[in-house]
C-alpha cells in the first residue's frame, strides 16, 4: 500500500465512522431528552465527514485517471477491496465506540445546554478538564449487555435486513461505478454518473423503511412506552447490520461493476 492509497483509505475511515456515530447521537438525545441539540452537535461531524469526502473524490479520481493512462489499472480492484475494507474497520469501530461516544455527546449536549455556544464547546474540549472527560468516558460493551442482546431482538429482522442491504449499497456505488469506468473507460463518464442512482436506491431504502422505524422508537422512549435499554438493544443490532453491510459490499463490487459498465454500455 502506497501512501496516497492510505491517505485514501484514512478518508474512507473517517466518513463511515462518523457515519456510524449517528446511533451514539440518537442514544444521546434520549438520555438527555434533547434530541433537536444532539443533532446540531452531530452536524459539527458531519461537516468533517463531507471534508473528508470532498478530499476523497479528485484524490481517488486523479488515482484512477492516472493508472489507466500508464496502463497499469490492473491494480485498481485491489484498491477499492481495501477501500471497503477500512469502511468495515470503521463500522465495526463505530459499533463497539457507540457506548464511548454517547457519554461524551450526552456531556456535550449539557455543555452546549447551558453556555450556548459552539466554540466555546469546541474550546472546552480541547482544554484540560474536557481531556480528562474525553479519557474517563472510554468504555466497552458490556459483556452483560451483549448476552441479552440474543435474549431480546428489538428491531424486526426485516428492518435489519433493510439496513444490510441499504448499507451495502451506500458503501459499495461510488466504488463499482468508479471501477466499472475502469472494465470500459469508453463509458466511464456515464459509469460514474450512474453511482447516484445505485445511492438514490440506498437512500430511498434508509428514508422509507429503516429512518422512520427509528424515530418511532425514539419517540416512544421519551413518551415512556419503550424502555431506553430496550432502545440501546435496537441501536446496536442497527450497527450491527451496518458493519455487515460493508462486508456485504465487498462481495457486491465486482458484480456491481460488471452491472453498471453493461448498463453504460446499453443506455
């Protein structure tokens, strides 16, 4: 791995872990009861994760741009397997993170709460006594929590199944249109363009069925008709199907691109 390929790949990481992240803030806004103001604070991540994805883009184009004009593009599918798989790391960080990261939302949510002001949430972070949070908040899963979670399934498997397959298509499009440009760089522009319907597919998929389903679940918490270890359950087997979605993407990228470089081709 070259270095321009790991500075990839640490962009990739950053995206998906934000992006795993989103759960840890749900449960944050429940805990605390403010859930608009854990979003607000969410969006600061989110902001980071679309720098990061503007960076990815040209870097990754420029990657591709250049292999195939050396003739050397036979190296590209390994590229994106690795692409994939620091997608995967992140899910499966995120997951086991989501413990850590919603004491430290719950904390920034109350700080936030009572002076009311970005930067000097940002400030109190990075000052002494926000280290020493930042350090004490670490945490794993509970062993305990893990064991109940086969004893209780709060999530319907057809939601479950939902988010795999809406995961794996999120993680996988831009990747199999970008190679699929590679199978037949005649086609390339048309390849590429078509990434946003295998994403509008993914998106439509997280809006309609798996979004909805979620919040209903945060609403019934705070009215008291759900129990919040009940919602903790349901977060984790959701980033559970998140991680297996990003694995379920590697197995999709080659045939997604053979399918997107022969829908180029027939359009």
């Amino acid at each position: 791995m070259d270095l321009q390929l790991a500075a990839l790949c640490a962009l990739t990481f950053v995206i998906h872990l934000i992006g795993a992240l989103a759960y840890a803030a749900r449960i944050a806004g429940v805990r605390t009861r403010r859930i608009a103001v854990s979003f607000a604070l969410f969006n600061v991540l989110i902001l980071i994760s679309r720098a990061s994805n503007s960076f990815q883009g040209p870097f990754l184009g420029k990657r591709i741009e250049t292999s195939l004009a050396a003739g050397h593009a036979a190296h590209l599918l390994g590229d994106f397997r690795w692409l994939l798989l620091s997608a995967t790391a992140a899910a499966a960080i995120g997951a086991l993170a989501v413990p850590t990261f919603q004491r430290i939302f719950s904390r920034a949510v109350l700080h936030f709460q009572t002076h009311r002001s970005m930067p000097k949430l940002i400030l109190h972070g990075f000052a002494r006594g926000g280290l020493r949070y930042l350090r004490d908040a670490v945490t794993v899963p509970s062993p305990r929590h893990v064991a109940g979670l086969a004893r209780e399934v709060s999530v319907p498997w057809s939601v479950i199944g939902l988010n795999v397959g809406a995961q794996a298509l999120l993680t996988v499009g831009v990747f199999a249109a970008l190679y699929a440009g590679c199978l037949d760089p005649k086609f390339r522009v048309t390849a590429v363009s078509l990434s946003s319907v295998v994403n509008g597919v993914a998106t439509i998929m997280l809006f309609v069925f798996i979004d909805p389903h979620l919040s209903v679940m945060t609403d019934d918490v705070m009215d008291g008709r759900t129990s919040e270890a009940s919602f903790r359950r349901a977060v984790v087997w959701l980033s559970a199907s998140r991680v297996a979605g990003t694995v379920l993407a590697q197995l999709m990228l080659l045939p997604a691109a053979i399918g997107i470089a022969m829908i180029a081709r027939a359009i």
